[in-house]
C-alpha cells in the first residue's frame, strides 16, 4: 500500500468546487489507505457524550413509535432480539444532527468522491441473545454483492454505524469482519447474501482465523462499504444500541424510502436536503449525475457539532 493516496483534489471547475469554507475535514491519507487496505475504518470519538446521551433520546423515542416507518420486505430478517426502525428519519428529527455533522460528512465525501446520498436511516437495538446476532453476509443483496470494483475506485455504497452504548467488551453483540474481504466476492450466492461455509461455523461460535471482533465504545463510528464480509457476535452483556445509516452517490435508488415527504425536507439544511436527493423544485434528470453547484451545496450543513 506504498503507492495508496487520496485522489487529486478538485480543480476550479470541478462540480466538487466552491469558494465558501467547508465545516468538514477529508480522510487523511492514512486513514484512506487503511479504509483501502481492510475495507473498514474504526473512526473513535466521533460523537461527545452529550451527543451520545442526544442519540440515546432519539433511540427511546423510537422505541415509542406506534408503528414502523416502512413496511415488511421479503429480504427481511425478522430476529425476536433485534428490533430495527428503517426510515427512522421520517418521524425522528433529532437524526438530522446526527446526518448533518460534519465529522459524519467529510469521510463520506472522501469515500463517496464527494457525491453524498443517503440511501437508508436505521435506529438498531439488539438485545442479548446466546447465539450470533446475525451471520456472515455482504450487504445491498445479490446483484450488488457480484461487483467487484478496482482498487482505489470510489465506494458504490457505504454504511455507517453509530455506537451509542459499550460494546468494548466480547460477546457484546461486537461487529465481526474479516479485513480485506471487500475486494472478494462470496462463493455461494443467495436473495439474503449469507455464506454458508462461515456461517456453519459460526453456530458453534468458530471464527475465521482472520476476523476481527470490533470493540467500539459509544460515539465510535465504523465505516466501511456493502462488499465487506461481516457479522455481528452473540450478546451476553447488555443491550446494544446504535444508529446504521446507508449511503451512496447521487445517481443511487435507497434503500428504504421512494422519496422524502416534503415536511420531512422542510425541516433540514440545504446540505441533508441535498443527501436525500432533493434538488428543490427546478430539478434536471442531469442534476442526479452532474450536480453543478454540489460543492457550494455540501460546504456547509446546519451548524452541528461546531
């Protein structure tokens, strides 16, 4: 990886450009060669523990939600241990902190080659549970996980998980992964995307040689891309909360909504607005793949974390 460097900035008439002072910092070399080299960044200390405690608000008032934000999808995995929210940034507004913060923002636009979508907002609870919380998988389903890109290519889509409670202890429900494992394609082949051949296993608590058990403390965020092979391990200490929010660029379909209802737009700065493909009422078809003021219009969010 002695030749692995962050693309060539942008030049003056790049869509990328602007002359106003972003809020966001890029991924420094190193930590763009290691998201390169392992498919996965372990950024620590993202959120303060007050924005933790403001996450965990959030987290409660979901749990108090009347009903789900999306309907059942057959791809769904239904666990009695995990309760998951999808759209969650429908009825939740204090995620758009969350969305919007430019610690969030800038390893995305240096992953994501600065064309920010966002494809999914989940709010995850995990509850303890004696076996693997989930099994190994790729993400996206099928035809997403048969891609296999260039090294030193753009992502196609992104995850990041937000931890809000302490799984720095094994056997938390931790994020299993196995470095390097983006840049292989799975030998089985399935509608769920699960691997047989790890996740028998699994069941018996057998890891690869390779894995590696993420101990995250809360506000940590682990990044990485749909093509990682992963899991999450059994939990035998407390239950786990945290936040998946799914990207892709511009041009991508979501994952769990058609289009945001315009009272949910309303209430977001230019830039969360913008992630959630909103190009306001004058919008070209061309706008999806050659947003010409994109770089004025991510400069800039609301004001958080500052």
């Amino acid at each position: 990886m002695e030749e692995c460097m962050l693309r060539a900035g942008v030049s003056n008439i790049s869509t990328a450009s602007t002359a106003s002072e972003r809020d966001w910092q890029p991924l420094s070399d190193e930590q763009f060669c290691s998201y390169e080299k392992d498919g996965y960044l372990l950024l620590r200390s993202v959120f303060n523990e007050a924005e933790v405690e403001l996450g965990l608000a959030v987290v409660s008032d979901a749990l108090a939600m009347p009903h789900p934000t999306i309907g059942q999808h057959a791809s769904f995995a239904d666990y009695s241990h995990t309760i998951r929210v999808r759209n969650a940034v429908d009825g939740l507004p204090g995620l758009d902190y969350f969305l919007d913060h430019p610690r969030l923002v800038g390893p995305l636009m240096t992953l994501l080659n600065h064309s920010v979508h966002i494809l999914g907002t989940e709010v995850f609870v995990r509850s303890t549970h004696a076996d693997a919380l989930e099994y190994w998988h790729t993400d996206g389903g099928e035809y997403l996980q048969r891609l296999q890109l260039a090294e030193g290519s753009p992502s196609l889509q992104v995850k990041a998980q937000i931890f809000l409670t302490d799984v720095t202890k094994s056997n938390s429900g931790n994020f299993l992964l196995i470095p390097g494992s983006h840049r292989k394609i799975p030998n089985s082949r399935n509608m769920l995307c699960y691997m047989d051949e790890l996740d028998e296993p699994l069941k018996q608590g057998i890891l690869p040689e390779d894995a590696v058990e993420v101990k995250a403390a809360p506000g940590d965020v682990l990044v990485f891309p749909y093509s990682l092979w992963h899991a999450v391990s059994k939990n035998v200490v407390r239950t786990r909360k945290t936040f998946i929010f799914r990207y892709g660029n511009l041009w991508h379909r979501p994952h769990d909504y058609l289009t945001q209802p315009q009272r949910v737009l309303d209430r977001m700065s230019p830039r969360l607005r913008r992630m959630f493909g909103d190009f306001g009422d004058n919008v070209h078809p061309s706008d999806y793949y050659k947003p010409v003021d994109q770089g004025d219009i991510m400069a800039q969010g609301g004001n958080y974390g500052k």
